[in-house]
C-alpha cells in the first residue's frame, strides 16, 4: 500500500472537521468529529481513528502528510501555536509534536484558519490559477489572508492578514477589539446584527424587519436578514448594503497596496452574495488607482466551510512534496 | 579596467539625480542635471556623459550595471514606462532600451520612484537588516512601497504600494485623486498647507501661524510650518499632530495586514521628525493587533533625497549578480 493521500484538519472550537485528498485532487472523502477544546493530543489521537477507514486502516499506512488549520497565531515553522481563544487547553503549546503523536512520521503542515481557507480557495477554489490573491472572510468576526506570488503572507510574527482590523473610520462603530471603525465593526454578523436591531429601535425599519428581529430574538443571524433582503425588504437591503460599501472601501485599499489579481470574499455572511458583493465592487472599484486593477475580480469564495480542510490537506502535500 | 561599478540613476521632473556604487558599499560619487521631460533618450545621453569621470571616461569602461527609478507605472520586467505625469515625454516607451542606448549592453534594473528609495533604505538605510519593511513617502503627494521576503512588492499590474490612496474616513478632505479622506489629504504637503490657511481662514490659528501664512502667501512650505512648530507653536503643532495621527491609523492598517518588521517614514513632510512621527506612533501601536508587532518599528528614512538613485544602483547591482 503507497503513502499516497493527505489529510487535511480544521480545528474550530467545537468541531474538527477533515478532508482526505488524493496527490492532485480537491478531496475523496473527509468527516467530522466534536473537538475537546481542553485537551488537542485527545482531540486528534480521536480524529486519528475516525479518518482511519479512508487512510488504509489503523496505523493509517496511506496517509502521506496531515496539515491542520486553527485560529489563533500559529507559528508554521516551529508548529507552536499561541493565542487561540476558542482553543484554550491548545494555545501555547507545540501542536506539531501533538500532530506527530497522533498520525505518526509525516510532513505535517500548520496554518491559521484564515490562511488554510485562503490555501484551499488558491488551489482548488475561487483562487484557481491565480497568483497574488485576498481573502476577506466574514464571519462573526472578519479574517482576512493574502497569497503573494503563490506563498500565504505570513508576517513577522504570524500576525499578517488582519483586515477585519482595519480602521476605516475613527467615528466608526465599537468594534471587539476595542477599536471603532474596524470593517468587522460593519461587515461581521456581529455587526450586521447590531445594525438590524439599532434600526428597529430607531424606529426606521420596515415593519417585515422589525417582525423578524422581533421573532427570532437573541437566535437572529444573518442568514435570517439575507433571507428578507432577498425578498425585496428595503430596511434588510440597506444593511447589506451598508456592510458592502464598508467592505468595498476595505477592498480598494488593499488593492491600492497589493495589486492583486484576484479578491475572495467568504464566510457565512458572503452567502448573502450580490446583496453584499454588488455595493462592494460598486464602492471598491471607483477608488482603485492602478488602471490595470480597476477590473480586479471580487468574487464569492467556492469552497464554503470546507475551504480551511482543503487548504490544510494542499499545505500538507506541499510539504510532503518539499521534503522528498 | 574592471567593470566594477552600479549607476543609480532618479529621473524627476525637472532633475536626474544619479549615485556610483562600488560592489559592496552605499555610493562613491554622484551628480544632478536638468531632466528634459520631453526626451528620455537625450536627458539619459547627457547623463552618461555627465558621470563618465566616475566611471572609467568615455565609454563608461568600468560601468557593471545601471538602474533607473521614476515616477509612473514601471515594468521592471520588460522595460517599459506606461502613465508618468511628470515626465510626459518618457511615458508609454520603452525605457529598458533607452538605458542600453545611453549605457551600453549591461545589466539594466527600473523601479518606480518609491520602490527606488525603499530599496536604497532598504539596502544601505533605515531599513537595514530587516526582511519585510513598509515605507510611506511624504511628499508632494503620500507614495509608498512594501518589501515582503527581500523582495519588492509589485503587484499584478506594477500599481503595489499606492498607500497614499488608502481611504481612512470617508468624510474626509478631498484628494487629488478624486476620492475624499485618502491618506494623501492629510500627510501630504498639499493637504498640510491647505488645513495651515484653513485653520487661518477660520480664524482659529495662533497669531504667529496666522502672521507666516500671510507672509509666506503662496510660497508657504511644510518646512515653515515645521518651523514654527518646532518653536513651539500650538497651531502648527497641532497640524503636524492631525496628519501624525492620521499616518498611524494607515500604518496600523498596514501592519495588521503585513506585519512587517519595520516601517520606515520618508519624504519632505517626515523632516518634521517627532511633530509628526509622534503622533503618528501613539495612535498606530494601539490600534496593531498581533503582539509581538505592537513594537514593530516606525522610524524616519536615512537617505533623503537620494533613497531612490541609491535603490537604483542597488538594484543594478543585484540584476548583474543575477545575469552572472
């Protein structure tokens, strides 16, 4: 039996999802367990016997490389990882070492999750055939990762990629980490929410808005808003529309110093797609200055949540490949 | 007679600056002419024959390399110059044969004005020893440039680096670039001198700014009002400070996106030192995300006004390295 398939991780705080990737394909099959935030060796040793079916069995004498994305600042080089707040029994310690303990002497490759998804759109998604490529994910937070010439900008401390950060507005909304006017203060579902429900307290929005924040209460998500702005709903509409606009001016920036050929935009409230995507290029391409840029694709991520797998199990077979 | 020498050369407007380097070391020898913007072939002529002393005599017999910085979009790859509003007679030409004409058959470098000077800091300046460096150039106009990994950032379509442009309040002053609240509108010299006579329009100016933008009229230069803060003046202060304040919310932008090991502040306006650098790093530092890049760095560049002509003979140098 050859080592010929790579495994790729996702640690998130409550599941470690998995894929399972061929030499050259996006992936043959994959899988998902609960993660143990308290305890990584655990988590993995576990994952280790659920993916053993599709890794030839125990002693998993197929696989060929493991790579694994989390949040939190994660040190590729050494394999340590740093602060992970939603893995706290994991931060500061050497998860290259537990990697090893749990799937044996394979290249194993590290990422932050950001990063990992970014990978995974390059090689196999959105990002196909391009060089330098943005990723902009928008979640409750918002991540961010480039790829420069092919390689995930990484940073001199593994800090690189912050775009959520970005300061667009001094007067801007309160943003988590304590700054105002933080794109993720705009364009997070964190945000987005806040914004639905200032606008019904404001007494500004639709009576179909005001319904629905209402009815769903503290269980609103975004995918709720996207719903009625996708009905027509004018008051759902211009929150989107607002995030767009914000993320645009975010876009536009980073294509003003990058130059790149290609920007993602993912995570959960990218699925609300042209309700988002249209105001962004509308508000982005305006303020690109390179004549060349001002078509810059700013296009939906493929991959979904699947996306940071995928992106561990092509870090991973990179690797594998440098080593031989 | 070896050929043992790099020519950098900056093309201005109005003046083509050049440096002789030796193999190894910052500059042995340099010189300045008038730029004729109408016609690169003949101000390129005029200059070898102007550093022919330097180098050898007639012939050039010890030039190893020339390098080219100027303002524009640069094709460092194919020699070719696209949009550069200053020098309206070298645009759309290809400057690579221009060089080859004037210099002979040596290895030929181009960049663009700002890439130039990061890569003179870079090499022989503030940015020595460091790996992924920022530098904001304050002139004019804001430019900027961005070493990752050693190597210059280009982008896609040779437009990486437009810092100047990123828009930090959408509700700012207006930019020359047609957007409003770019970067540029506050820390450039234009932006600076405008919030100076607004500031006196308005009547709440110090009497001693509000005496020296009456004197000074329309030759008012960021030089006197640094001036005059520097003596102590509460108004001219206080400009220095809004543009500092408004560089470090870019800075911080930056390095959460890059996280470089350093960022290095350049230009006429950053001769203001510590009225502006201050500022500029008490509102960035706060706003920088990743730990350990909360010290990253921000200092004044080294090499004044012959960064660019320094980086360009730098640049010569590593292109014959590479040829050999």
């Amino acid at each position: 039996m050859s080592r010929d398939l790579y495994l790729g991780v996702d640690a998130g705080g409550t599941a470690i999802k998995y894929e399972v990737a061929g030499p050259g394909s996006l992936a043959c099959g994959g899988g998902q367990i609960p993660t143990d935030p308290r305890d990584a060796g655990a988590t993995l040793r576990a994952l280790a016997a659920d993916a053993a079916p599709l890794l030839g069995g125990a002693g998993l004498p197929r696989l060929a490389g493991a790579g694994l994305a989390c949040a939190g600042i994660v040190n590729p080089v050494t394999g340590w990882l740093g602060r992970s707040p939603n893995l706290p029994g994991w931060e500061n310690s050497d998860l290259g070492a537990a990697m090893h303990a749990a799937f044996g002497d394979v290249p194993v490759a590290l990422a932050n999750d950001v990063n990992g998804a970014l990978y995974g759109e390059y090689r196999h998604g959105a990002g196909r055939g391009h060089r330098d490529v943005v990723m902009i994910a928008l979640g409750t937070g918002v991540g961010g990762a480039v790829i420069v010439a092919g390689s995930l900008l990484l940073g001199q401390h593994f800090g690189a990629g912050e775009i959520g950060h970005m300061v667009l507005d001094d007067d801007g909304p309160p943003c988590a980490c304590g700054s105002r006017g933080c794109l993720e203060a705009w364009a997070g579902s964190t945000g987005l929410l806040r914004a639905a429900r200032a606008a019904v307290a404001a007494g500004t929005a639709t009576p179909a808005l005001t319904r629905l924040v209402a009815a769903r209460g503290a269980d609103l998500e975004t995918r709720d808003l996207a719903g009625l702005a996708g009905e027509g709903d004018a008051s759902a509409s211009t929150l989107f529309a607002a995030a767009g606009r914000r993320l645009g001016q975010a876009v536009a920036n980073l294509v003003n110093v990058l130059d790149p050929d290609c920007v993602i935009i993912g995570g959960g409230v990218a699925r609300a797609g042209d309700l988002i995507l249209g105001p962004c290029r509308e508000r982005a391409l305006p303020l690109v200055l390179a004549r060349g840029a001002k078509d810059v694709p700013i296009i939906p991520a493929e991959l979904g949540p699947r996306a940071a797998a995928v992106g561990a199990a092509s870090l991973a077979r990179e690797k594998a490949q440098e080593v031989r």
